[in-house]
C-alpha cells in the first residue's frame, strides 16, 4: 500500500481499499468470524431509509454494532456522513463506521478502519476475532501519535492542531482542532506512523457523547 505521508487520499489507495473489502467478502463467508454473512461485515442491505439527526444515525449504527456484540459511542454528523466510534464491553474502541444519510446503509469507515484495523478490518491476514485483544504494545504510542499527527498537520493542514488520540486496534484516530473547534479528523498507523486524512466527511456539522482533552492553541 502507499505510504500516505505528505498526500491527502490517493486514489489509488482508495480504489485499492475497496477492492480488498469485495476480496474479503468470500473468506469473511467462510470464516466463524463471519459466521452472519459478508452482509454483516458492510451493513449494505441495512437500509432504514433516510437518516435525518445525530438520534437516527446512532440507532442505524447500533443496529450494526449489535451483530458484533459492540455498542455505539461517540456520534458526529459531517455534511457528506455521520460517522460512529463501537465500542466493546469494556469500552475500548473497537472500529468506526459511517452512516448514509440518504439511505441509512452502514458500513465500515473508508481507510484506517478497513486497513489498518488488527480485529474488525478487512484484511484477512491480519484481522483477529472480534473482542481478542493484541499481545503486547503498539510501536508508536499516544504521545507521539500526537506529535506524528501535529508534524503532518502542520505541513499539510496549516492551522489544524491534533486533539488527544482514540486507540483502535492497530492504529489511533484524532480530531483535527482549529482553536480548540473540531474541523476533522485524521489516523495513524501504530506500527508505521503512517498518516491517513479522512478526506471523506465533508464540513464537521455536531456530535454527541465525549469531549476532547487537547487545549485551544
């Protein structure tokens, strides 16, 4: 895959995302893992119809979290999607899921989630079953999760500043901060600290649960 530093998407590396998540569908058919159907895995046929508030994205995505025995926590709505963090029993950060206004499909985030994601993704060679935890500690950190994301930003997002990081199996997610307002959000790899911007969402419109810990700067 394309390393992703000093670039937004390219689409290369998106057509090649989703060209592993059709690959997968027949060893997720297969697996235990994917025991309720590849169906389970994109959320495709869960259409609920038009998705109008941050309310109805939350009870699409947790209709979805629910065929893995993981709940929904923090919901945001941005102008092209509302966008869900799953949580396990535990409440550690499972994966992240986005929403369909129009037709209420849910389905995994493009990028980090897919690709880099050790136990929910869609890379059979290096997914786990879900709730099994990792052994031993990432190679990058938090703390210089944030300095990854803040020397990206600056080069490439001028203005933007990383809140504090989310930890998801293989990898971290941050917000992106304008004077303490969130713009978007961005992921890093926490093997490789390779940067993915998640060009996706369009405009930041509101959220529900959580609050960053990162200070205005």
């Amino acid at each position: 895959m394309n390393r992703l530093r000093g670039r937004g998407l390219p689409l290369a590396v998106l057509v090649g995302a989703l060209a592993a998540l059709i690959a997968s569908v027949v060893w997720v058919a297969g697996s235990d893992f994917g025991r309720t159907g590849p169906t389970a895995m994109t959320g495709a046929p869960a259409r609920d119809g038009p998705v109008r508030n941050l309310t109805d994205a939350e009870h699409a995505a947790g209709r979805f979290a629910g065929r893995w025995n993981l709940h929904v926590g923090e919901i945001m709505q941005f102008s092209e999607n509302y966008y869900a963090e799953l949580l396990d029993a535990r409440g550690r950060h499972a994966t992240e899921v986005l929403v369909e206004p129009g037709s209420g499909a849910v389905h995994l985030e493009y990028g980090p989630a897919m690709m880099w994601n050790t136990a929910y993704g869609m890379m059979p060679g290096s997914r786990m079953p879900p709730g099994r935890a990792q052994s031993g500690a990432p190679a990058i950190g938090p703390d210089r999760a944030v300095r990854i994301a803040d020397r990206w930003l600056r080069d490439h997002r001028s203005g933007l500043y990383a809140a504090q990081p989310e930890a998801f199996p293989g990898y971290y997610t941050l917000h992106t901060l304008r004077a303490g307002h969130i713009v978007g959000m961005l992921s890093v790899n926490a093997a490789t600290g390779d940067v993915w911007y998640h060009t996706w969402h369009g405009r930041f419109l509101g959220r529900e649960r959580q609050t960053d810990s990162a200070p205005t700067r």
